[in-house]
C-alpha cells in the first residue's frame, strides 16, 4: 500500500495534494499491489475529506480521517506522532507527500523517528528492472539525481510542486470510503505551540514567492516604456521583475532584478520581455514551470529555454495580450 | 545562552558542476567552495543573540578538511570556538549521516538552541537540521524568519507559503532552521581574522557504521525536456493564441 | 573608532611575489630567533588564489630555494612539461617549428594552476604565524611626506550611492614599518606611488598585454599530459602580435589561452574575438570538439621587461612582482621571477626592521639583490630584444617565434611608447575589416557568457570600482576610437547603449574580472581602476 498524506489548512485541502495522488497513482500502476490510501489530519476535516473521497480516485481504497482537537493547527509533533501510529498499522511501502513547506517541517522528523529513507523534492520516476529511481534536483537544480531509496521500507518521498499536475488523477465512478481513526493523542506532549497563521503584507518584494512574474530586458527600451509591461503584469496578477541591465540602469530596483547577481525565481509562470537570455539570468529562473520568450530576435537564447515564444516587437504584442486577458 | 550553529562548506554557488565518470558524485578537484547561504545567516542569528542574551557560539561542521576555511571563517565573524567531524566521507554524505555526525559531537554539550540553515545549495535535502532535532531529542521549527527569546522559551516566527506566517513557541532547548535574507550579514573584520587564529577547533572522527538512506544512482546534467513553441501570425493573433495556450494548455492563468 | 592595527611588515596583494615574501621573511625570523616580526597580507580575494590567472608553466628555480621540500610539502606541481611545440597557425593549417626556440623550452618546468599553487604557498604562509586577511583590499597608500606608513584597507558596507549600508565597516589603517607592494599588474596602489614619486623616471614606460584563458575538460586522449603548444600567426596579422598556448594535464583538463599585446592599432580589435578565433582555428577546435568550458578569465601582463622596471624602493616600501613588471615575456613566464623579487624583497625588508632603518637609502638594497641576483642574470641579457627586430627581419627572426606570441617585442624605436598611445583613429584606418566573429555557444562563446564561467561575483550594491571620465566618452572617442573600452574589455564591463536619442556608457561593475586592461588601454587614459569591496571579482578555482 503506497500512503499519500494530505495537506489541509482550516479544512481547506491543498491542491498539491491531488499532485502527490497523481505520483502515487503512477507509482501504484504496474506494481503487485496497487492499494492506495490517503490520510488527512487536522479538526476539522471533514469537507477536505469528503473532497478527497468523491474523487473516487483510481486505486484509493481509503480516505483516512485523524480528527483530534490538538491537531486543529499543524505541529510537527502532533503529526509525526499521528503518522508514526499510523504508518505501523497500515504498514505501507510508501508514504508520499507534497513537497510543501509543512511537509518540509515535519517529514524529516517522521523519517528519522521511522529510521527510514526520505527522498525530497522529486520531479519525476523512473522505473527499471523493478526498481524505481526518483529524479531530483541537485546543485541548485544544474544537475538532476537519479536515486534510490536505501535500507528496510517505508520509504518516505515529497514530490516538487508542479512536478505531477492534479488533474491528471485518473478518477473512479464510485467515492472512495471514509474511515475515521482515532489515535491516543496526549496535548500536553505536543511542545510546539503554534498561534493562527497569519499573512502580512511584504515590506520587500519577494520574487520567491511570486507565482507569476513579467519580466523585462533591454528590449523595453527605455524607463518610460516600463507602464507596457506593468499593465501586462497588473493583468495576470503576475509581479514585475528585470533583467540585470534594467536595474543596472535604475529604472528598477534592484529587488526586482532575477539572475545570478540578483533572485532566484521559480513561479509558475515567467514571461520574458525583451530579455536575450544570457546565461547570468537564466540561472536565475530556469525553475519556472512555464516560460514565454516575447523578443525580436530569434536567435535570443531565452528561446531556448522557452516552452512558447513569440518572435515580434513586444511593444505590439504586450497591449494585445492586455487587451485579451481583461476581455471579459 | 549556549548556541550551536551548524554550517556546511559547499561549492560556490556560481559553478558548474560535472558528474564524475560514474556519475555517483561531481568532479570537485576545480570547485570553489564556501559556506553554504542559508547556514551563513543561521550563523549570523547566532551571534545576534548572543549578543542579546550572552553566552557562545560554537560552530559545528560536518566534512572533509577542507571544511576548515568556512569553519575559520565563522569563527572571524565572531563565532566562539568550533567543532570539526572530519571524514572525507561526509562531503557527500546523505542527511541522515551528516546529522548523526552532527549529533555525536554536540550530545554532551547541552546547547540551549541549534541554529542551521533551511537547507544545503548541494544536495538540497533540508532534511538535516530536523533529522538532528530528532536525535537530539529536541522540538524545532523550520524556515525561520524571526527568532525570539524570552526566558527559557523561544518563540519564532515561520514562512508559509503564499505570503502566510506563522508564530510557533516552543521550550529550549530546540533545534532552528533558518532562511535566507533573516537579517544582514556582518562582514568579516580584521581584529576578527586575527582572534580566530587563536579559538579552538576540536576535531572529531565520524561515529562508525553511519549508514546511508539515499543512494545516487545516476548524475546527470539537466537535459531540455521541453519543446520551444513558436506562436507566428499577427501581433493580435499571436497574443490571442498565447493566452489562449497558457489558459488552456500550460494552464497557469 | 575605526580599527587600527600596526605591524612591521604590510604585504599588499598574496600572489607568488607577496606570499614568497611572507613566507621568506618568517623563515628568516626563525633562522635568526629573536622577536618574530609581525607580517600581514592583505588580498583583495574572498580566498586565497581566486584572483590569480597564468598559464601556467612554473620554472621552479625560485620554488627550490624558497621551499627545497617543496614536493614533501605537497606542492601541486604534479605535472611535468613533457614535449614542447611551435607552430606557426595559417588560416587553416598549421605549420610546426622544426625546433623549439631556446628560450621555450621546457625541460624541467610543471604546468600548473596558478590557482591552487597559491593558495597551497598561502596555507605555508599562515602555518608560519603570518596574518592573511583575505578579502581585504588595499585601498589607499597611508603617506608622511614621501614616506609609506602602511596602508588603508578599502571599506566594506557603502551603497551605489556613497551611503553606509546597517553593516559598514569602515577600512582599517595598519601601519607598517616597511609596506611590499604586491598588487600585481598595473596595480593601484604601486601605480599612485610611481605616480607620487616619479619611480619611473629613466626608464621606458612599461608595456603590456592581455592574456585571456579558458580551462577546459576534454577527452582524455586529445593531448598527452605535460604537452606545451605555443602558437603564432593566425588569427593575428603583421599589424599586431601575440600567440596561443595550449597546456594539457592530466585527466584531459586543457588550459588554452590567448595573449594579444596591448599596442594594437585597430581601435577596432577586440582581444576576445581573437581568442574566439583561435579557438575556432581546425587544430585548436579539433581538440575542444565535445569537450567543456570549465573556467574563463583575463588578466594583463607585463611585457616590457628590463628597461621598463621602475625603482622599486622608495621610504618605507617596496615594489615585487607583476607590479614592478618582474617578467620574462621571452619565456612567456614571470612567477618564478615574482616569487624571487619577494623573497629578495624581504631579506631586505628583514635586514631593514631589524636594524631600524627603513629609508629608502636602506631599502635600495633591494635593487642590489635584483642587480646581483638571478633575476638580472635572466632579465638583461634580453633587454635589449626589440633591438634585434629593430635592426631588420633576420636578427629578428631568431626571436620570431616568441617574439610573436607575446607582443612586446615590436619593431619600434629603442624609446618604446606605451601601448594605449599606439592606437590609431579610425580615420587613420578607412580600410580595416569588422567582421567580429559569432560565438557558436559550444567552442566560442560571447563575453557575457564566459564571464559567468569566471566566477566573477561583486556586491550589486556599492559604487562602481571603475571612475571614468564620461565626458570624453560620448563625444570625442565615439567619433575618434569608437569607444574601444567595449572591445578591450574582456567582460563586458562597457556598453555603450542608446537611451532615446543620446548613447550613454553603462559600466558593467559587477562584471569586472579585474584584468586592468582598461586602466592601461584606455586612449585617453581617463578610466582608474580601483579596488571594489573586498571579496569581489573573480573565482579562478583550477585556474
């Protein structure tokens, strides 16, 4: 049995949890038994649950419910006592996770309670000969790992967020059983005491963390063509961000500038304006999942790197992907 | 306060790495290496509380002798004394060992707080610092932002994702691990260089039997799996289509 | 309160010249007892070693005196010179020098990287008390009158903007009895006191190349370890001079190199093309075909030799190595030269402290040393060089061969002009050809590429290390030179970029793999190199 461990907060299930069923379902597909069964913890998980049920995902034989007050706010002692219960009785030959920031929290520490291999942040599988490798980055992502997991099972492994896309879980007719479990949980041997999450506006900009990013390069031209780009950004909720000579330049700040003298980036989607693509910037935001060159010249190496690309005059193209995009 | 900061040497962040022939590590004999980032801010956390609260610093390293230079240099910008495991095995040794190498060095020292970076820009576990805590026996916290003490609690304030934070108190002794960009790196002084000459390193071999958890099967370069997909027509057209494309196909809008 | 510090013995600059002076100095404090003298280095590199790039072959002549066990020791010098070759490159064919010119001969040199011998003479060095501050830059000459006092080390912590950032550290004044002026070519500092004191008065202007280097893994079965190819000809014409070399070690690691002398007269000529086109000459691409770029870097050279050595004393300080122009451009080699000028330097520096007596009367024992020592032994009798080319093509010839490769010995007058002079307007040049060549991106590559594999790295947020006069850039040199700051750079450090209507220079700070060719080259002369925040610049690991 392959167990995928959920991730909710205040009952509302992340999305990079259909992410890791995605890996479990092709983990599962081709090995002898294809059981797959997802645990949820938390309070007040009941319409997560119910969520993760009605998928009727393929191969899911259970949704698991922890339901305990004292894991009404995640720590990580809460979770890797609940786990480690669970993890002895359902006996599984795998445990999958979202590679979340939560995740990073506490499966290091179920890994180690466990005695067990944890491989972190996997983009893909390979099979071969029965054995399965987990690809992973490495270096800063210049070089890719292919590895195996050593020693007794379960093996523990947090898959990349985007790596497996959500929607690709292959779904059933029927929901999936609900079962609640209940675990002895002592509150008062949880040592972390964690307050409500709470979100705060940014005093720097944080490229990091930007989901989306427009980015522009000397193909803008000029510090008053910058508005071209800005509205393009203000369109996709996307923040704006340059390459090194726009900042050099100071028509940005330098918190802007994405390279390797400047932040490395990873969103989900990076849209280059007028950026040649030298190699100091591409090290900096070759991670975004999806990327668009927009550049006159077709020999610019942002190409390269570039799952569509326009070749043209971005002065031209921008306001019309503006226009596009707020068309109602 | 007595406060353990755990840093590791790694290459320097602009070079290329190459697989060796069997593809199971890199070919370091032309790396440049340095402290890794993150542990450089863990560090420099360290010495901002203790000079809010008193007490030493003591930087521990897992590695081979080269490990020295980023040991010397923490020890310049103000850490109190250092501890070396030394074993040329550790260079690329999975988290496990490394944290149990770490472990068997600071057991006996009962540090009040273990301060390390999120994670290494080599292999990137970010596994460590929590597999310690585990060993250690001590509650930790993860991708610090903010670290607070009063009394014999600590109270820190953690990154989430999406512009989330969160406030977690926890007894001490306990095990941080920091992010980058917490606070502003010191540089290093001259009077700083001169007194590290002077601090102890202890050195220390690697516990036998360490067994590792994760094997390198293959190392490889990272090959283009994607296909480059040239829009043409029209400005109007092409814009058209593209957003089209990333709704429907790429869908991250 | 700044932080002061006072010793009595400041080196400036841990290259072979300033650490073999180190380390010379504290073997002669052990020899004789007695109270040990404080020694200090400073580098302005984050490591030892990292701003250091040779070719390089080493003659260990100085190396045996300086460490006789230096084998023991574990010097990296593992890979003996096996089989020297010249050849003479056509456009497309190569020509092979039925014998090796004397003076390229190799018998009993190592190929090394300048790199990691440094940094293994720098470990000696602080196993024998001497205080290395790495990262500490030596930003300006502490003076009383014509006398050196030390040295003010530059600042770390100021914004582009000139403001202390939260953590500002002002420099450190440390005052020395005696300071040693290692800064290498065209150092600052060395540069502000020749200027101050007139040290080069009676002696030619000293004259300069550019050296550009790649290291490269190959197949191992390219080029046999320990094989040392020089080239000249192509792609060079009669009008400049320069060659390539091509060292091969062990593990199919290939050092390969360009060196163009730096009294071109095509404003128009760009030092980096050449080197591309070298690369991509059939024989030197033959060896690279399906192998990869590991490391890029620059640095300039002396080459004048002899007459062009300035007074390398002066009260309370001393000149040695690159920054004095200890270097043999005959036999393409001056680290075991920097290495003697240091160890010279401080037996005189040693004699000096002990004695208390640190004027500059004292100090020129320092030129007896050189006068009487191995080092004029090698450097006169080819002082004379440009004579033999001077005196017509067959005296010259002789010399062709290595002549060529390093630029410095032009057919020009006895009273040689320096090189930035030599430049022609291009009005003076309506027939030259512009056709740079197009970095493949596999064997070539543009220099924006090839300074990220230098490793290169500053602090985004300080003040541009390289003051240039900008008046004179948009107007006269655009119409007289160009603006040939962007081609003799080899990292991209100068644009000149069009904002709406008028161009503007960017400078490029951060990119600045601290070669010096601009401070030397420029026209006008209007572009001072000064030393960035400490810690910056390149990463010449293997180097």
């Amino acid at each position: 049995m392959i167990l995928v461990v959920a991730e909710q907060r205040d009952g509302i299930l992340n999305r990079a949890t259909w992410e890791t069923v995605a890996a479990a379902q092709q983990l599962a597909d081709g090995s002898a038994d294809r059981s797959i069964a997802i645990a949820i913890l938390g309070s007040n998980t009941a319409t997560a649950a119910k969520e993760l049920a009605a998928a009727g995902a393929k191969d899911v034989q259970a949704v698991i419910v922890v339901d305990h007050a004292a894991l009404e706010l995640y720590t990580p002692d809460g979770y890797v006592a609940v786990l480690e219960s669970l993890v002895a009785d359902l006996k599984p030959s795998r445990v999958l996770l979202p590679h979340t920031y939560q995740t990073r929290d506490f499966a290091p520490m179920l890994a180690a309670r466990l005695g067990r291999a944890l491989v972190t942040d996997v983009m893909r599988m390979k099979t071969a000969g029965g054995d399965t490798v987990f690809v992973r980055p490495m270096f800063q992502g210049k070089l890719t790992a292919d590895v195996s997991p050593q020693g007794p099972t379960p093996h523990l492994v947090t898959f990349q967020i985007g790596a497996f896309r959500g929607d690709q879980v292959t779904k059933g007719a029927s929901p999936t059983p609900v079962r609640a479990m209940t675990v002895t949980l002592d509150a008062a041997a949880i040592r972390e005491k964690p307050e409500p999450p709470f979100r705060e506006a940014r005093q720097a900009v944080d490229l990091s963390q930007a989901e989306r990013i427009v980015a522009v390069g000397r193909g803008i031209k000029g510090q008053e063509h910058l508005p071209v780009a800005e509205k393009l950004a203000a369109a996709l909720d996307a923040e704006l961000a340059a390459s090194r000579p726009i900042c050099d330049a100071g028509w940005l700040p330098m918190e802007r500038q994405v390279g390797s003298s400047g932040q490395t980036v990873a969103p989900k989607l990076y849209l280059a304006l007028g950026i040649s693509g030298a190699i100091q910037h591409l090290v900096g935001m070759k991670g975004a999942r999806t990327i668009v060159a927009i550049n006159k010249d077709p020999d610019a190496p942002m190409f390269e790197v570039a799952d569509y690309g326009i070749v043209g005059d971005l002065f031209e193209i921008v306001p019309a992907m503006v226009s596009e995009l707020t068309k109602t | 306060m007595k406060i353990a900061v755990c840093i590791k040497q790694v290459p320097a962040r602009d070079w290329q790495p190459r697989p060796n022939d069997s593809k199971t590590w890199i070919v370091d004999r032309d790396a440049g290496f340095e402290m890794n980032e993150p542990d450089a801010y863990a560090l420099e956390e360290a010495l901002r509380l203790k000079e809010k609260h008193g007490g030493e610093v003591v930087v521990c390293s897992a590695g081979p002798a080269r490990v020295a230079q980023v040991i010397r240099e923490a020890l310049a910008r103000g850490a109190d004394r250092a501890i070396h495991v030394e074993d040329d095995g550790l260079a690329s040794a999975d988290a496990f060992v490394v944290a149990d190498a770490l472990a068997s060095v600071m057991k006996d020292e009962n540090f009040d707080v273990v301060l390390t970076g999120l994670q290494s820009d080599d292999q990137g576990f970010g596994q460590t610092g929590v597999v310690l805590a585990e060993r250690l026996g001590r509650p930790h916290a993860t991708i610090v932002m903010e670290v607070q003490v009063v009394e014999r609690t600590l109270r820190v304030k953690r990154e989430l994702e999406g512009g989330w934070f969160q406030w977690v108190a926890m007894p001490l002794p306990a095990v941080l691990t920091i992010q980058s960009g917490i606070n502003q790196l010191r540089y290093a002084t001259l009077k700083g260089i001169m007194a590290a000459k002077k601090k102890e390193i202890r050195k220390a071999p690697a516990p036998a039997g360490l067994m590792m958890r994760q094997k390198i099967v293959s190392l490889s370069v990272p090959e283009k799996t994607k296909k480059t997909r040239i829009i043409t027509g029209s400005p109007a057209e092409a814009a058209k289509e593209l957003v089209r494309l990333l709704r429907e196909d790429a869908r991250v809008i | 309160m700044p932080e002061a510090l006072e010793v009595d013995v400041l080196i400036v600059g841990g290259g072979p010249a300033g650490l073999s002076a180190a380390l010379r100095m504290a073997q002669l404090g052990k020899a004789t007892g007695g109270r040990p003298l404080a020694i200090a280095v400073l580098e302005k590199a984050r490591e030892a070693g990292a701003h250091m790039l040779s070719g390089a072959v080493l003659d260990p002549s100085s190396l045996r005196d300086l460490v006789p066990d230096y084998e023991a020791k574990g010097a990296p010098v593992s890979t003996p010179v096996g089989e020297d070759r010249v050849y003479v490159l056509t456009p497309s064919g190569k020509i092979r020098f039925p014998i090796t010119p004397p003076p390229l001969k190799n018998h009993g040199h190592y190929i090394i990287s300048l790199n990691r011998f440094v940094k293994w003479l720098a470990g000696l060095v602080e196993a024998e008390g001497v205080d290395l501050f790495t990262g500490f830059p030596g930003g300006e000459l502490l003076m009383e009158g014509d006398a050196v006092v030390g040295v003010r080390t530059g600042p770390h912590g100021i914004n582009k903007k000139g403001e202390h950032k939260a953590t500002f550290e002002p420099g450190v004044e440390i005052r020395a009895k005696v300071t040693i002026l290692a800064d290498g070519v065209r150092g600052n500092l060395t540069k502000v006191l020749q200027g101050r004191l007139g040290l080069g008065a009676g002696r030619q202007p000293q004259l300069f190349a550019i050296g550009i280097k790649e290291l490269w893994s190959v197949p191992p079965d390219r080029l046999a370890a320990g094989t040392v190819i020089h080239t000249m000809g192509y792609p060079l014409g009669f009008e400049q001079f320069g060659g390539g070399f091509i060292y091969a070690m062990p593990g199919g690691d290939i050092s390969l190199g360009f060196v163009v002398g730096l009294d071109y007269k095509d404003p128009m000529f760009d030092p980096h093309d050449a080197f591309n086109r070298f690369k991509m000459h059939p024989f030197v691409r033959r060896l690279l075909d399906g192998g990869q770029l590991v490391r890029y870097g620059a640095k300039a050279l002396p080459e004048g030799g002899w007459s062009t050595i300035p007074r390398c004393y002066a009260d309370g300080a001393l000149i040695v190595g690159d920054a004095a122009g200890f270097m043999n451009s005959m036999r393409l080699k001056g680290i075991h030269l920097a290495m003697r000028s240091g160890m010279l330097a401080a037996e005189t520096a040693y004699e000096a402290v002990r004695d208390g007596d640190t004027s500059a009367a004292r100090l020129q024992q320092f030129e007896q040393r050189v006068n009487d020592g191995p080092i004029k032994r090698e450097l006169y009798p080819v002082r004379n060089v440009h004579q033999a080319f001077g005196h017509g093509l067959l005296a010259g010839l002789a010399y062709a061969g290595f002549a060529l490769l390093t630029g410095g010995w032009w057919p020009r007058p006895m009273k040689s002009i320096p090189g930035h002079q030599r430049m022609e307007k291009l009005a003076a040049m309506p027939n030259r050809v512009t056709d740079a060549s197009k970095p493949d991106r596999k064997i070539t590559f543009d220099k924006v590429t090839n300074v990220h594999f230098s490793g290169t790295r500053h602090d985004e947020d300080q003040p541009s290390h390289l003051l240039v006069q900008t008046d004179v850039c948009h107007s006269i040199c655009t119409e007289e030179y160009g603006n040939p700051c962007q081609r003799f750079c080899p990292a991209n450090v100068y644009e000149m970029v069009m904002d709406a209507a008028a161009s503007r220079l960017q400078i490029n700070a951060s990119n600045c793999v601290h070669c010096k060719t601009c401070d030397i080259m420029d026209p006008y002369q209007v572009i001072t190199w000064v030393t960035p925040e400490g810690g910056g610049g390149p990463r010449y690991d293997g180097m």
